[in-house]
C-alpha cells in the first residue's frame, strides 16, 4: 500500500510529485499524471479487491477502510490548499493530481462495489481530461515561454482553440457539470454518501470547491486578462487540432452521453453494478 500511494502521490508519500512535475519534460509529465497514476489505480484494484485482501476478509475491512479514509482525507486537503497558491502551471497541476489520488482513495475507502465503479469512472474521466490539458501544454510550453499561469494570459486571442481546448480540460477535471468530470466527483460523493461515510462526503465537497478556484483561475487568465500587446498567434498543424478537437469532443460527449463508460466500468469490475449505480445517482 505504501509502494502504490507512492506511486499515487498520495500523502504522506506525495513530495516528489510537485517537483517532477514542474521539472521533468511535458510528456513525461503527461505520462506520469495518465498512465502510471492508471497502473497504480488498477494494481490497487487487484490487490485489495479481486484478490479479497479487504472485502472477503473480516479481519483486514477494520484496518484498512479506515487507513484509505486517512490517505484519502489527507490527500484532498493537501493537494486543494497547495495547489492554491501555484503559479507554475506543471507544479499546480502536480498538487492538484495529489487532490486527485484523494478523490480515487475515496472510493476504495468506501469499500463496496459501488466504490470500485465510482474509482475507475471518476479514473476514466480524469485521465481523459489530464491527457487533454498536458496535450494542449506541451505544444504551448515553448511557444509561450514558459508554464507561468501568467504567460497563458489572452491565450484565446492567439489560439481560440487551443484555449478552448485548456479550458474545457480545466472545466472537467474541476468537475462541472455538463462535462464528463462532473460524473465522476458525482460517482465519488455518491459513493461516499451510500456508506454513510460523511466525513469523506464533507472533504470532497470542499477539495472540489477549492478545485474550482485554481482551475477557473487559468480560464480567467486566457479569456479575461490581457497578454504581451505584440503576441503572435500561436500556429499548430492540422494533425494536432484534430488531436485537440477530438479529445474535447470525448470530454463534453461523455458528459452528455456516459452510458459507453459506465458500461465498460460494469465490465471492467463485474457486480459493481456500474451503469446501475451511474444511473441512480444521477436520478438522486
């Protein structure tokens, strides 16, 4: 558990994670937020649920619900308030991706299937979302001299897509609705309130509202502050607009249409009631 929440950047094993991010270079740093949190996430799965080490063991649910609660509580509040401050654009993200392993760990604290579905569709969205914004950010990096949130400023006067395109990530994986973040912080708090767990229910709701000031205030900064007055257009190839536009349209259709991931989260954890459970709590 230690080596995965490592892995996860959760805390109290997050340090390295704000560091690497701002350091390493934007596809590593990609690779890192996507697909290594998604091994992680998915060798947790098979550790402490299809194995049974939690749920068909009497014994092991006493110690270790309240262990993922910790790291999960831990993780949402250190990742929201740190990553308040953060001017870098890679470092924030580096916090906030702490917030987020908090977000997932709270589904595993939950310990039911519900939990296990609200995991890997709150993991389906975020990763879609994180390889949208990390897509946009390494063409920009250079091109703007830097990832200070400052450097983004007036983006969408120089490329109104590729702004867009930052800005419905950022949207999503703040978890506003209709985009398809907002179902996962939905499966999560259902999760969470379906085991009358409300001290997890009452973090979440409050990392996802300080989630919305740090996200929102990179969309201020590309629509509604003014850029360097002698700034060129950003130029892209056509194959890289393709690329931007068919991750938004992935990220705003899921939000309006989740019934395919929902129903790859049924198959993917069979009993978790997946698409069941999706529908339920969005009927509530």
């Amino acid at each position: 558990l230690i080596g995965i929440g490592f892995k996860l950047a959760a805390v109290p094993f997050h340090a390295w994670a704000p560091d690497v991010y701002q350091g390493a270079p934007t596809p590593v740093t990609a690779f890192l937020a996507t697909s290594s949190k998604a091994a992680a996430v998915l060798v947790l799965i098979r550790l402490f649920t299809e194995a049974g080490a939690i749920f068909r063991d009497d014994r092991l649910l006493p110690v270790f619900g309240p262990i993922f609660a910790i790291l999960a509580i831990g993780s949402m509040v250190v990742g929201s308030l740190a990553a308040l401050p953060q001017r870098n654009l890679k470092r924030l993200l580096g916090y906030s991706s702490i917030g987020h392993a908090g977000f997932i760990l709270v589904g595993f604290a939950c310990y039911s299937d519900t939990g296990n579905a609200a995991v890997l569709l709150y993991l389906g969205v975020y990763i879609l979302s994180a390889l949208l914004a990390f897509f946009v950010i390494a063409q920009l990096s250079e091109g703007l001299g830097g990832d200070d949130i400052q450097n983004y400023a007036g983006l969408a006067r120089r490329s109104p897509l590729l702004a867009f395109g930052l800005a419905v990530a950022f949207v999503s994986m703040a978890g506003l609705p209709p985009l398809a973040g907002f179902l996962g912080k939905l499966g999560i708090l259902g999760a969470a309130w379906q085991a009358r767990d409300y001290v997890l229910f009452a973090v979440v709701v409050f990392s996802a509202v300080a989630a919305l000031y740090y996200y929102l205030n990179i969309v201020r900064a590309m629509y509604w502050q003014d850029g360097p007055s002698q700034a060129e257009p950003v130029v892209v190839n056509g194959a890289f607009k393709a690329g931007v536009i068919v991750l938004v349209i992935l990220v705003i259709g899921f939000g309006f249409y989740p019934l395919p991931l929902s129903d790859a989260v049924e198959q993917a954890v069979p009993g978790s009631r997946g698409g069941a459970v999706l529908a339920e709590t969005l009927g509530r």
